[in-house]
C-alpha cells in the first residue's frame, strides 16, 4: 500500500505536492511520517543523502524517492510492496510533474502549496494500489534493471548521522567561541590604548611610594 507521497524543491528543500488525504489515514501516525519525510527532503536538500534513488526502512514501512531535475519524488510504502513497482510510480509522477511550469514550481515559497499536482497524484496512486492488475505485474516482471542501484538504509542511522553531524557544528562552534573576549579586535584596541597609560601609572605609583618612604626615613633619623 503507498500509504504517503511528497513531491518537494530539493535546492532548499521545501514540501511542494502531498497528495490528497484520505480519511482512514488522517491518523497521528501519518503526521509523524509525514514529519519524518520532510526531515528527509531536508536531508538530500543539505547533500547528506544521494541525489538519485534511495530506499528507507522505518519500522514496517519503507520511504522511496527519486530526484530529477531538482525535484524529489518520495512514497511512504508498506516494506513488501514491490520496489520496482514504487519507481516506477515515482516515474510516472515525475513525467506528470515535468508539463508543469518550471517557473511556476521555482516561486512557490510555502509548504505544499502546489494544490494543482495533488489531484495528480492521487489519480496516479489509484493505479498502484492493487499491484495484482495485469498492467502492475507486467512493471514487476519486467528488466530488472530498474532497482539495481537504488541505495537502501535504516531511518535511525541517518538520524544517528545528522545528530553526529550536529553535535560536531555545536563542538566547532565552541571551540571558536570559547574565548570570545581574548580573541577579539575589540580586545586589542583597547589593550593598545590603556597598557601605555597602566604602565605610566604604575611607575608613578611606585615613584611616590618610594618618594614617601624615604620621607618617613629622614623623619624618622631626628
């Protein structure tokens, strides 16, 4: 069952396209794949996941997406769907998407605003739904080229990655800012500026001192 679909921008990866929803899927479940999704468009948006194909495994479901032109195709699918048979869904939405408007898609800066491709996608998906039709077990038994390169990986190791990937920035950043006052311009102007003035008014100090003590030691011979 493709039980989720997201079409987004992959140059700064924004969620362009979901689909229509469905009543018997509006669940809470949903919403927090729908969250991981889009946390994975972040993911090949930054160059942390490859810019083709890849394949997700998360719990029993599995995230599909392929990138063409800049645009990510991604499905949330149950693990024993077929995958040459989710390509070749993400396909078909992918020469559906290229009669759009290219400036079109370039403008959109909210979330899932490009209401128009929904319908689409839900047309397209219905034809996937029973994978038992002559036409879906013709895509299945057909060259089996198709899958040969998709990568495939676990959800929680990239979420590892990205955590790692952070807690380095964060230790980076510490690192540089650990002395902001010493290490900074401001800093040196003024020690340039007062050190001559200290220096003066410690040697004046320590002449008066000296001029003191030496007064309390002739008053002192009488």
């Amino acid at each position: 069952m493709l039980k989720l679909t997201i079409v987004g921008r992959v140059r700064d990866g924004l969620p362009l396209a979901q689909g229509p929803r469905y009543v018997n899927e509006e669940n809470d479940k949903i919403s927090t794949y729908k969250q991981q999704g889009e946390f994975l468009l972040k993911e090949i948006s930054r160059g942390a996941l490859p810019l083709s194909k890849m394949t997700i495994f998360l719990d029993q479901y599995s995230f599909n997406y392929m990138v063409e032109d800049g645009i990510c195709f991604m499905v949330l699918c149950d693990s024993m769907y077929p995958r040459k048979l989710v390509f070749h869904y993400l396909q078909d939405l992918q020469e559906e998407f290229k009669k759009f408007d290219v400036g079109l898609t370039e403008r959109i800066v909210r979330p899932y605003s490009l209401i128009k491709f929904d319908a689409i996608i839900g047309n397209i998906r219905r034809k996937y739904v029973d994978t038992r039709t002559q036409a879906n077990l013709s895509k299945i038994t057909s060259d089996g080229s198709q899958e040969m390169d998709v990568v495939s990986e676990s959800f929680s190791q990239i979420v590892k990655r990205r955590r790692r990937s952070e807690m380095l920035t964060r230790m980076s950043e510490a690192h540089l800012h650990a002395s902001p006052i010493w290490c900074s311009e401001r800093l040196e102007i003024i020690a340039l500026k007062w050190i001559p003035v200290g220096l003066v008014l410690a040697v004046t100090t320590v002449l008066v001192w000296s001029s003191l003590h030496r007064d309390d030691s002739l008053l002192t011979g009488f």
